[in-house]
C-alpha cells in the first residue's frame, strides 16, 4: 500500500455491521481495501482504550459499526458505544484528532451497500485529509 | 433562608474555638467521631478521625494542606457503613469528589454529616511542611500571610471557594475573627437544635466577597486554559507536556474519582512478553520505555474526565512534576460541557457514562433513519 493510503481500523458489531461487511462481501460489493475489520459481538464492547490504541499505533482513521437505535441485538449497546465516541471525540480533538477520523456509523444486517459507501467515503475523506499526525511516531 | 451562628475567637485561638465546638458536638452525643484535618505529633498535617474531645486540643481545619483528597477517606469509613454517627469536614473539592463517590457507590452519606469549609486554597505538601516549620499558622494563611509560598496550581483556578451539598458551612469568606456556621440542611439544624445554638444574620460582605474571588479565579483559569490548550494543542506537545512520565501511576492513585479496583494498567493486559516488545522496536526502529505513557493519561481522561473535579491532587503527587491538573482540567471542561454534566455539582445527576438515551446525542452519526 502506498504512503498516502490511509489505514482504518473498523471494530464491527458481529449482529450488524460484521453482517452488512459480509453481506457485501458475498453480494460481490467492492470497497477499499483500506479497512482493517474486527469483529465485536457489539458496539457497546468497544473500550475507548482500544480506540486510542489504534490511533496511538497509527491508525489514520476508526469505525466503529454498530446497530440503529432500537436495534442491538442486547438492547442498548449502540447508545453506551455513542456516549464513548462523543467522549473520545471531545478529548481527541483537543491534541489534533477531530472527528473526521473517529466514525460511529449505524449500518443494519440487511445494509450491505451502505456498508460499501460508509468504506468508500471514510477513505476518500481521509485521503483528502492527510496522514494521521501519529503516523510514525517513535515512542509509545 | 439560611441561618448563621458566630462563633468569636481572640488573635491565635482560631483552633481552640473550633475544638470547642467540635468537642460539644461529641460531648452531647451528636456525633460518635469528627473527621478533620488535626496537627501530627511530631510534624504535619493529616485528616483525622477523632472521638475523644480531649484530642481535639490538635485540630487544624484551615491548615494549608490537603495531604490526600479526604473523598477517599470519607469512602474509607463509609463504603461499608459503621452505622455510627458522624461528621466529616471537608473542602469543596472533596465534597464534590465525595458525590462522585457516593454515586459510584463506593461511598455512602447516612452516617456522615457533611461540614464543607471555605477554602482559600492550600500549598502543596512540601511547601507546607516548609510553611510550618517556619512558624506559619492557618490564621497567618487566611490573613493573606503565606511567608513566600503559593497555593497549588489547581486551587487558583478552582471556581469553589464555597462548599456546596453540605449539611453544614463553616464559613470564614467575609468574616472577621469569627467562624460563622451556617446550617443549611435538615440534618445541619437538627445538629444545632441538639446544641441549642442560636441564629442570626451572615456576615454582611460575604456573598460580594465570594463573588469576586470567583471572578478573579475564572479570569485566571481562562487564561490558564486558554494558554494550556495552545501549548498542547497537537500530540507532540501533549507528549512533550508529559515528557516526566516514568508510569509510576501516583496520579491515578492520588486521583479521588479514580474508581476502579484495580487499573487496566497494573493487570496483565499490560504486562508485555519480552517478545511483544522486541516486535515493537522492530516495527518503529526504537521504543522508549517504559511504554504506554501516553496510552495511559489518555486512558485516564476517557476514565475520569467527566467526573474531575479538578482538586490538582494528580499535580501534587506526580514525583516529576508534571502539571496534570491544567491537562485534565481543561480536557474536563469540554468533556463534561459535552454531556451537560459538572462533576459534583448535584447528587441527583447520572453520571454521563453511567446513563444513556435513545434520542440523544444524533450528531455522532449524523444518521437519521
């Protein structure tokens, strides 16, 4: 991958999001290879550690991928995942993180080609904004 | 409307004035014990947990230090009740730090009876010990004498000079070689009926007197904010702003609403095969250890940033002087604005991580269905 590839690591709920990726993925939808997906069994299990991992490693952007409200599959997973992201959004973009580099998307089972354009857009933008300014650092 | 009672004192019997009142407070069997900051035998400070009048000779509720945010004391003697009567003396920050507590449920309020005092602020430990050792009293301090010294960091920019949710005040904000108690809850004056202490008016400046300490406190923590904010605005100053860190956690321990039993970072999610970190230089060409600094702190403030109340205990207790309450400070000021949230403002409130609704906050996704 080329140095103005930008690298996105996606932490998918396994009910939807994982589902929709899949989805696309047999429905023979292309997206960019840019997304690193891992598989949670819900968006509500996403500690913000694991966020500030993955930028802190390099990460230019993250997804996170969980059900439309009323939909988790544990009743209210997506809104605790919700409630992390607007906190990790507030203190990330106070050392130059914004939130064009942290995503909660909303994509259903059933969303395949939603799941294809949220990849699409999210390189696209992240292309136009440049490398994460952790990109490279040297110490942990 | 709140009802006040006076309680004079001559030049340099500040102390004893209190330990009376403390002592009939005891003697009448209101309270089994008072928690308070008292003098050690042989040097210092602490908070102590007195049951004896007769201790109470040593008590120094003023004393210019604040050796340990006494939440966490309160929440020693509560989290499992003793069922006994008590009163706990306590600045604002340790009120408000004590609401988190208690809505954590790692402290409880039903036998405690909150005394907040005013608080000017306090000196960092070594520059009380110094302060002291020099002869410095608490009545030298509250007469604006500080013999050379500075209060700490965070309490000059601390919007609290007042205690809110307590029972009871002990106010000096305003007054003139006198305490005024001020009884403001329904426990408060069941303890000065028990007394039989009468009431009358508050001192007559204080309310313009408090306000303009806050005033001058918000001009001087916006512009300690402001210029923090543009000094760590990006990654490479936030870790420059930590440069000192050695992972040796004082902060978390020190911090009041710290809440976790055990941190993350002590458990072996964090204790590294030696191959992990040969992997680690390979992969960057070098690795500063110990690692995970930076991991931490920004671990820290998703933690607790809602919940800081901003006493700058984390500042005192960092052995490399890193200036950690402007940092969790400023970041909490936008993180608790974000949810509508003031840490220790109300019991009543929900902490922002411990609740959620499903029509708030659409802006994260920008979706709507």
């Amino acid at each position: 991958m080329s140095a103005n590839e930008p690298t996105i690591v996606a932490f998918l709920c396994n009910w939807c999001t994982f589902t929709a990726a899949d989805l696309a993925g047999t429905s023979r939808l292309s997206y960019p290879s840019n997304v690193k997906i891992i598989r949670m069994m819900c968006s509500g299990m996403v500690d913000p550690k694991y966020v500030i991992k993955a930028f802190l490693e390099g990460a230019d952007g993250v997804l996170i991928g969980g059900c439309w409200p009323g939909d988790c599959h544990y009743i209210n997973g997506n809104y605790k995942a919700r409630r992390r992201v607007a906190l990790l959004t507030e203190i990330l973009k106070q050392f130059g993180i914004g939130e064009d580099r942290l995503w909660l998307r909303w994509v259903a089972a059933s969303e395949g080609n939603m799941f294809q354009e949220v990849i699409t857009d999210m390189t696209k933008q992240l292309k136009e904004l440049g490398p994460s300014p952790l990109k490279g650092r040297l110490v942990a | 409307m709140a009802e006040f009672t006076k309680l004079c004192y001559q030049k340099g019997e500040l102390n004893q004035a209190l330990s009376e009142f403390f002592g009939a407070l005891i003697e009448q069997k209101v309270f089994d014990a008072v928690l308070l900051p008292a003098k050690q035998p042989t040097r210092g400070v602490m908070q102590t947990l007195i049951s004896r009048p007769d201790k109470l000779g040593a008590i120094d509720p003023w004393a210019p230090v604040v050796p340990q945010n006494a939440a966490k004391l309160v929440s020693a003697l509560t989290a499992s009740p003793s069922g006994r009567p008590a009163a706990a003396v306590l600045r604002s920050c340790e009120v408000r730090a004590l609401i988190e507590l208690t809505k954590l449920k790692q402290a409880t309020q039903d036998d405690v009876v909150l005394f907040g005092i005013d608080c000017p602020g306090r000196f960092e430990n070594h520059d009380f010990l110094a302060f002291s050792d020099q002869g410095g009293t608490s009545e030298d301090f509250l007469s604006g004498d500080f013999k050379g010294f500075e209060v700490a960091g965070a309490c000059k920019l601390c919007q609290h000079p007042v205690a809110g949710n307590v029972d009871v005040r002990l106010c000096m904000i305003g007054a003139e070689n006198a305490v005024y108690v001020e009884w403001l809850t329904e426990r408060g004056n069941a303890v000065r009926e028990k007394l039989g202490m009468q009431t009358e008016a508050g001192p007559k400046n204080r309310d313009s007197e408090v306000e303009a300490i806050k005033k001058q406190r918000t001009e001087e923590r916006d512009r300690r904010f402001a210029e923090f904010r543009e000094a760590t605005r990006d990654f490479q100053s936030l870790q420059a702003h930590l440069a000192g860190c050695v992972n040796c956690y004082n902060c978390r321990v020190a911090c009041p609403v710290c809440y976790c039993k055990e941190c993350v970072f002590v458990t072996d999610t964090f204790r590294h095969d030696g191959s992990q970190y040969m992997g680690w230089a390979d992969k960057r060409g070098a690795l500063k250890m110990p690692v995970d600094s930076l991991f931490y702190h920004l671990t820290r403030l998703a933690h607790i940033s809602t919940l800081c109340v901003g006493c700058g205990q984390c500042t005192s207790a960092c052995p490399n002087d890193i200036q950690l309450a402007p940092l969790f400070c400023a970041v909490a000021e936008k993180t608790q604005a974000r949810f509508d949230y003031r840490a220790g403002r109300s019991p009543d409130e929900a902490q922002p991580l411990a609740t959620f609704h499903d029509d708030e906050l659409v802006e994260v996704t920008g979706q709507v269905k």
